[in-house]
C-alpha cells in the first residue's frame, strides 16, 4: 500500500530516506529557517522600540533554549494541499479556529413546543405559521441589539452585529413549508436523503429555534452569556410579535420562553480546570463533537467524516480549551497536530479499517466482547509502533510521548468502535490502549502519570454513579476524572464519534445540535472542518466579531 | 520479581526489576566528577540542609519511625535534589517506565515520575549521589543513548546524529572521536562546567540490541510477546468487571 503520509514527510523534512536511523543536526540556521519566526522577530523589533518594552526575542539564544537545533517541520493539513509552520497552528494565530469555537459559544438551541403551548393555553394566543414568521422577524432585530419594547434604549451598532440570527428547525414538513425560508435550517436541502429522513425523525413533530448571538458576545464575555443574551433578545421578540403584556403570567412564559426546553451545548466547568460559564469547550461532552461535524452531511465516508471530527476535537479541546483556557500561553499544538496533518492519522484510520472489514466482514458486524477490544486494539497498537520501527523519519515527527499518545489512543478509541459499533466497547479499548499497550511495549508512556486517568477510567468503565462514569457519548472534558488529562479530553471523542460513524447513524447524540450546526450562513463551514482551518493558517479566514466598524475612522 | 513473558526482554526487565540481581559495573565516575554534573553543589562543598540533624531533633513519638530506618540524607537533614535521565527509543539499557519502577524497587527515599522519554528522581541529596553514580556506572548508562538532562529533555525519539548520539538542543554533550568517549561540557541544566568529564565508551550498537528492554522488529516483535499481552488484556477485562461489581473478578 503506498504510503502518502510517508512521503509528505519526506518533503516536508526534505529527506529522501524515511528509513535512516542517523542524521545531523545543529546545522539548519536555528530559529532562521521557520518563514513564521523570521517575521515574528522583524514585527517584534520594530514592537519594542514603538512600545519602549522588550517583548519577543526569538533571535536570541540566551533567552532560553536556541530554536531550530534540528529541523523544523512544516505541516500539510490533511485533506488539503495548504502548507503551513508550526505557529499557524496556534490558536491565537489562527482565525478559523477562533471562529469555530466562537460559532460553537454562540449556539443557544430550545425546544419552542412549551413557549407556544404557554402562549396557546396560558395566555390564549394563536400561534400559526404567519405569526411564527412575524416573531422570527423581530427575533432576528432583537438578537443583533434592536430595541422592541421601550423606546429610549442604547442599540447596537449592526456592523458589529451581522452575524447573530435566529432560525428554526423541525421534522414537521408541512408547517416548515409555511416559514419563510430565511428563517430555517433545511435539512433536506443540508443532508443526504437517508440522512435528512433519520434527522426528521428524530426531531420530530417538534420545533426547535437555533439562535446564534453575534460573535462579538461571546468575544466580550464568555460561552455564558449565550444562553443569557438568547433568552432576553428572544423573550422580548416574543413578548413584541404576541403584543404580550401583564405580571405573573409574564413572568410564568419568560421562565417558560427563556430556560425550558433549553440545550445546553456545555454545562458550566469545574472549579478546579478554571470555572467558565454554559457552552464553553470545556463542558462539551464528547458526543457533540460528531454532531458538530458536518463532513457526513457533505457525503464523506466513514474514515474521513472520522478525521474531520477528530480534527474538530483537537481544535475545540486541545486548542480552545486546554491550550487557551487551561494552560494559556503558547500551549501544546504540535501534539494535537497528529490528529489532522500530513495524512497520518487517515492513513493509520484506513489501515484498521480495512483490518476490521478483512477480519470481521465490514464496520460494526462484530458483537462487542473483551476479545475483539484486544484483538483491534493490539493490531492498532502494533501497527502503528512497527510504522515508528520502520520509519524513524515519522517517529521524530512524532517525537514526544503526548504526540505518540494522540494518535495512538485516538486509534484505540477508533478500532473497537469500528469494529463492533458500540461506543462502550470503544472506550475500553480506549483506555486499554491508553493505559498498556505502548507503555508495556516500549516501556515508556507519555507525559507524567498520563495513564493514571486511563486506568480509572477502566475501573469506572461500566458506572454509571455521579463522578464515576456516564455514557460514553455524555463524557467530556467536565468529566470528573477526564479533567485533568489533556491527551483523554481531546482524543476520547473518537469512540464516541467512531460508533456511529461505524453505524451509519445520522448523528452521535443529539439530532437537534446535528441539524443546528449545519446552517451553511455559518462564518465556520462545520462541513470542512481541515479545509477551514488550512484557510486559516494562510490568513485567508475572514472571522467575525471584530471590532472593524468602531476602529478610529470608521 | 514478577514480569511476564519468557524472552530475552521479559528475562531483562525482571533481572532490572530484581534489587538482588547486581548490576553489571561498566566504568567509573569520580566522585567529584558526579557532583559537577548534578550541579546542586560545588565539589567539596557541604550538602546544604532543610533541617538540623535528624539526631539533634526531638521529634513526636511516631511507630513507623521504630519500622523504617531514615536514609543517611534524611538523617543529616540534606534538601531534596534531582537528576533525570533521558533514554533514547534506539536501545537505550533502561526506558523511563522501567527506571520509574526500578527506583521504587531499589532505592529508598526516591520519589519518582515517568514521561515519554526521561525520568526524574528527587531524594535527599547524598541519597541522590549514590543512587546517581550507580545509575552512571552500570549497565543501564551508555552514553550515547542516555543522557543527564534537568532542562530541555527532548530528543529520545529523534534519529540519532551521525555519530550514534541522541539529539540534545543544548549540547551538553560531544562525541570525541579519538578517544571514542562522550564528553560532557556542560551539566544537567545545561550550564557549562569548569571542565570536561568522560563517561566513558559508547556501547556496540549489536550489545544495546542483545540487552535492549524495548519490544520492536529490530529485537522481538510485539506480536510476539503473547504472554505479556494475555497479562495486560486480563488487567483490563478485570478492571471494567470488578469495577462494575467486584464479585465478578475471581481473587
């Protein structure tokens, strides 16, 4: 089988023999030969004598370790032909994959069923399709900072606004096709027949309102303020196109239209990891991730709607979260990297999943047990540690035990669910992989006492009790003992994602977030999660939520 | 000592793992030679202390410590000191999780922690010393494969430099070519020393394979190992049953 992964490294490394053991080093031109470093220590001279403050000194090499004694890499994205340094993998560097967090923040989905019994029932309102027209109408005035109820208020400039919008969803054709198509997410039009048919079911009769406040809210405040800022914006369209008025039975519907039937993408985060408020990344369980990407909805297959989610987890978990929450600073992107660059992970994700159809006749035909997690993962494992054994070019690219961890437990998360497409089984291998193989192989592990979370997890694989276990499509970072491991929190969604990938299912755990993130007005396309961010590495992502429009001169 | 397995690397790993199987002495280190590596003192210089001697203290009464004789660092009341070691993938005689757990074994008063490719150990520093200079004369030191780094400990996974060495980004270390020795200019935090130290001979590359406690297609396959991996994977299936209910495991 030809190995691409092999080659781009090659290139990359402009070596022509990936199998060599010896090289030099020390001879590269240190922090010289990165075009991104170069322009960072130019930008950064001319910053400190504008600032009168010694700031980036990338150039000097008493400030710390000399940069570039061995050779520094470049990175292909994978699924793409874009080319990119190490740093325009930061997050701080990279405006796609600000947005792709922001989009996710800035999501506040509910239920709409109880607010129009509420309004139908309680206040004795008709709600029809003209009149649900009429309040998405004001809904989408009142999200992006117009005024509806009293008259003498501060709004907001629409420039810094453009992106909030209010939409619906629902599996309910004939009243759908009564809304003004501004104001839906179509599935048949965003999913494939079978797909769109699964989702339809799934959501039901019942409809569902997306909101999507301007990025620049969550940019100001937090994740938190979605839920918040949705809710008033919103209970005010209501109270407008209703013409609602009065006192409790005011209050009864903004409690009603504000908090019930509301979903929330993140629960609010331990104290202990850095306490954020609802929808950060770092309360996203697992689960979302696959319904967050679209690479299905766009007709990829199993292997690459696989690498697109993975890569979306990385972003979302390692960057966003750990790197810019947890960590801060210039955080750990080379490991996460593994997970969507120079073709690696799709090409080790192909290998097993040719061993599975070889082995068990196809993806989720084997009936999960003990024995088929060891058989996968073992094969997962020892593949890819005979690559490292074949090719000492990937294993320095490859070079630290967290980078090696990524891709290695990501596949012990991958294989069994595969295999059997079942998302426990996937998390056992998980943690098997996790938590043995590679340390008992080579006798080394990963970052200090990395596997200790695999081995708890095993033990609590099957609880279902508070601070123990939940299933595995509902784990997350937030998760008791996932929240002090970033490899686990970044790397777990691929059992979760792997199993209904492995199923051909519409979504992992939520049809409604499916539905929600497949709005193609979105700033990030969730359909081509690597495409986005190798947009972003070149400074081609155009985000939202800057501050352009009240910059001096505007 | 219990490891599984019955091939050469089993057999190793429990003769590493074993405190009563001596470790082979390969060469010398000077006492001296030892301290300005460590760097936490100068050569001849007192061991600085955390507390008076533990014989000039009145202390609580305390069972355990009629059980467990205080170490001759703890007695003296010496600070808690450090070395770590990286070891190369390409065979290096001992790997970090197996340093991890031969500290435990062997070595009283260590606290110790595994990475992917280093090891540190913290104890009382003329404790440190000791077990320093074993851990530099025996056989599971090779110079070119093994490295004292306190800082910027990466490298155990690069290819090697032309001259068989592990990458090291502050080159604390050189390969003399005449002598055949690695010579070490600079110590464990990568500040250099007054002068340069030998440690000796870098080891055939064929004898680091024959002793190598690493699984791989250059010394036996990890497929091979059926008995370790029969081990691991009744660790696992036990760990998820007796969790969910430990009658399910059989004692």
């Amino acid at each position: 089988m030809p190995k691409k992964s092999i080659e781009i490294i090659k290139e990359t490394f402009k070596e022509d023999d990936a199998t060599r053991e010896r090289t030099s080093f020390y001879e590269f031109g240190g922090w010289r030969q990165s075009r991104r470093k170069q322009e960072y220590v130019k930008l950064a001279k001319d910053l400190i004598e504008e600032r009168g403050l010694t700031g980036y000194q990338g150039d000097r090499e008493d400030m710390g370790v000399p940069l570039g004694q061995r050779f520094i890499e470049p990175y292909y994205i994978s699924g793409t032909d874009v080319l990119c340094d190490g740093e325009d993998l930061h997050q701080v560097n990279n405006a796609a994959i600000q947005q792709m967090g922001d989009d996710i923040k800035r999501t506040a989905i509910s239920g709409l069923d109880m607010t129009h019994r509420m309004l139908e029932v309680r206040i004795g309102a008709t709600v029809t399709p003209e009149t649900i027209n009429r309040y998405l109408e004001v809904a989408n005035h009142t999200i992006v900072g117009g005024a509806v109820a009293q008259e003498h208020m501060a709004e907001i400039n629409p420039a810094m606004t453009r992106d909030g919008s209010v939409k619906i969803m629902s599996g309910n054709e004939e009243l759908m096709s009564h809304i003004d198509k501004q104001y839906i997410i179509d599935i048949n039009r965003e999913y494939p027949a079978n797909q769109a048919e699964a989702l339809k079911e799934g959501i039901g009769k019942s409809i569902y309102q997306v909101v999507r406040v301007p990025t620049v809210a969550v940019r100001n405040a937090d994740g938190g303020t979605t839920h918040r800022w949705a809710a008033n914006q919103c209970t005010l369209g209501f109270i407008t196109a209703y013409a609602l008025g009065g006192g409790s039975i005011l209050a009864d519907f903004s409690l009603t239209s504000k908090h019930m039937q509301y979903v929330t993408l993140g629960t609010p985060t331990w104290p202990r990891r850095g306490p954020r408020g609802k929808n950060e990344p770092g309360g996203i369980p697992y689960g979302y991730v696959g319904d967050f990407c679209q690479a299905d909805a766009a007709g990829s297959d199993e292997i690459t709607y696989f690498c697109e989610s993975m890569a979306l987890s990385n972003f979302l978990y390692l960057n966003l979260w750990v790197n810019g929450y947890v960590i801060g600073g210039i955080g750990g992107v080379h490991a996460g990297a593994v997970l969507f660059t120079n073709n690696v992970l799709d090409e080790l994700a192909g290998h097993i999943t040719d061993w599975i159809v070889d082995r068990y006749g196809g993806l989720a035909k084997a009936k999960p047990s003990f024995d088929v997690i060891r058989d996968v993962c073992h094969e997962a494992c020892f593949h890819l540690l005979e690559e490292y054994n074949r090719y000492p070019l990937l294993l320095e690219h490859h070079w630290g035990g967290a980078i090696r961890m990524f891709i290695l437990s990501t596949l012990g998360g991958m294989a069994p669910s595969f295999a059997t497409g079942h998302s426990l089984a996937g998390m056992i291998g998980y943690h098997y992989t996790g938590g043995y193989l590679m340390k008992e192989a080579w006798g080394r592990g990963s970052f200090g006492s990395q596997d200790s979370v695999d081995h708890m997890n095993l033990a609590y694989a099957a609880s279902m009790v508070p601070d123990e276990g939940l299933l595995p499509e509902l784990r997350g970072p937030n998760f008791s003992s996932d929240s002090t491991n970033a490899i686990v929190q970044c790397t777990s969604p691929s059992y979760a994602v792997a199993a209904h990938a492995a199923r051909k299912d519409a979504w992992c755990l939520s049809p409604v977030v499916k539905v929600a993130f497949a709005d193609s007005k979105l700033p990030f396309n969730f359909k081509e999660v690597r495409k986005e961010i190798a947009r972003g590495t070149q400074h081609e992502f155009m985000p939202e939520g800057d501050r352009d429009p009240i910059k001096p001169g505007r | 000592m219990i490891y599984p397995g019955d091939d050469r690397i089993a057999k190793r790993r429990r003769a590493i793992l074993n405190k009563d199987t001596a470790l082979k002495q390969l060469r010398e280190v000077a006492d001296e030679d030892l301290v300005m590596i460590l760097g936490h003192r100068n050569p001849g210089e007192r061991y600085s202390s955390v507390h008076p001697p533990l014989d000039e203290l009145k202390e609580a009464e305390d069972p355990i410590r009629d059980l467990i004789e205080a170490t001759p660092g703890a007695k003296g009341g010496d600070r808690i000191r450090y070395v770590q070691f990286t070891d190369s993938v390409y065979h290096s005689p001992i790997t970090p999780i197996f340093r991890g757990r031969m500290y435990h074994i062997r070595y009283r008063g260590a606290d110790t922690v595994a990475y992917s490719g280093r090891e540190l150990m913290e104890a009382r520093e003329r404790d440190l010393e000791k077990y320093t200079k074993e851990l530099l004369e025996t056989e599971i030191f090779d110079p070119a494969r093994t490295a004292i780094r306190g800082i910027t400990v990466h490298g155990s996974a690069m290819r090697l430099d032309e001259d068989g060495l592990m990458f090291d980004a502050r080159r604390r270390y050189r390969y003399d070519k005449d002598e055949n020795t690695v010579i070490y200019s600079k110590n464990q935090m990568a500040i250099p020393i007054d002068r340069s130290i030998s440690l000796g001979s870098p080891r055939d590359e064929e004898d680091l394979k024959a002793d190598s406690i690493i699984y791989g297609l250059d010394t036996i396959g990890y497929r091979d190992a059926e008995e370790l991996w029969e081990v691991t994977g009744k660790l696992m299936e036990d760990n998820v049953k007796g969790g969910l209910n430990p009658k399910w495991v059989e004692r």
